[in-house]
C-alpha cells in the first residue's frame, strides 16, 4: 500500500512542465477590433466596407429619435399648420395614410398635394416615392400630383426652413430610379427623384 503522497514524491522537481511547446500565438481580442493591431486582424474589403456600414448607419440611428415615417407624418402637420391652399385660401388637411401618393387636400377645393420634406436647404433635386402610383397617374393621361417641399426639415423639433408649393410638375422633371441591391429593406425597388425643381414656378410660404 502506498503512502499517501508517494506520486507526487516520485515525479522528479526537475521535469520540464509540458506546456508550452510552442509559443503560443496572441490572439486579437475580438470584441476590440477597432483597437487591433492592423497585422493581427485581416478583414476582406467587403467584410470591412459592411463593418463600416454597420457601424455608420448604428451612429446614424442612435441619434435619430424618431423614424423616417414618424418625421414625414409630422412634416405634413407642420404644413397644415402653416400653409393656407394656395388656390381658394381655406385651410389644408391631412389625407387618410392610405391614399396614394397624395397627403394634403383643402377642405373646401379640389386642391390636392404630396408633401416631401427635406433635411437641406432648397436644391434642384429631391428623392421621391415609389414610381408605381405616378406611372399610373401618366399612364392615364392625368396631371403630377402639386407638390409641397419643406426644406431644411428637422423632424425632432418640428422646425424648418421656407415652404415651397409646386403647382405644377412635368413629368420630364420626374425621372425613374432602381434602389441598389444594397437597400436595406427596399432593395431593387423603382422610385423617383425630382430634378431641376429651382427652374420650376413655385410659391414660397
Ligand atoms: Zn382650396
């Protein structure tokens, strides 16, 4: 019978300890990339484009409070609030969400309008919904929808710059675009942009 302890009493002091064999390489600390040495984390170019984009749009978002439909929605009570119908002078309302591509009507005249705000100051061009509803519009031989522009809108605290009304907007100055296939959620989707509308006659409100 050993005694207890004899294992340990037989293993020689001077053995090499079995580890390590090697020099174990440094691994990059993974949850810290942005700090890694650049030799130590290899990243495709697309892998590091999407990190960035990721990372860019996590920035975007974390200081935007409210969302694009909820700045729209409110962009549309600003012009309510602010905009008599610039053809019979009586007050503006808020169309139901589902009507197409039109947002404000007056209540008292035919007057209809889409409302697009804008973050910038006034420019030639603006982006602008999906190109269905108005591909039908021309189709059927009807007029654009007038267009109201509220420029250098700030959905959070609800302020803006001039309000500019559109009463009349060719069609040649609405041209058709694909969202790439890197859209986040509409991918391949055709919509359109509004161009040259400084050349447009407009009213300032
Ligand atoms: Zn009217």
């Amino acid at each position: 019978m050993r005694k207890a302890g004899s294992l340990i009493e037989a293993r020689p002091r001077t053995a090499p300890r079995p580890w390590p064999l090697v020099a174990t390489p440094k691994l990059p600390r993974m949850t810290n990339i942005s700090r890694a040495e650049p030799s130590s984390v290899y990243l495709s170019v697309e892998a590091w484009v999407a990190v960035r984009k990721i990372r860019q749009d996590w920035m975007v978002a974390r200081h935007k409070r409210i969302s694009n439909t909820e700045s729209g929605g409110r962009a549309v009570a600003y012009v309510i609030s602010r905009i008599a119908c610039p053809y019979c002078g009586k007050t503006l309302v808020e169309l139901p969400a589902a009507t197409p591509v039109y947002d404000v009507a007056c209540e008292r005249c035919e007057f209809r309008a889409q409302v697009k705000s804008v973050e910038t100051p006034s420019r030639g061009r603006i982006r602008g919904a999906s190109a269905r509803p108005l591909a039908g519009l021309r189709l059927a031989g009807k007029l654009s929808p007038p267009l109201v522009v509220v420029w250098k809108w700030d959905g959070e605290t609800r302020t803006a710059g001039e309000v500019w009304i559109f009463p009349l907007v060719p069609w040649s100055h609405i041209r058709e675009r694909v969202l790439p296939d890197t859209h986040a959620t509409m991918a391949g989707r055709l919509m359109v942009d509004y161009h040259d509308l400084s050349a447009l006659p407009h009213f300032v409100g």
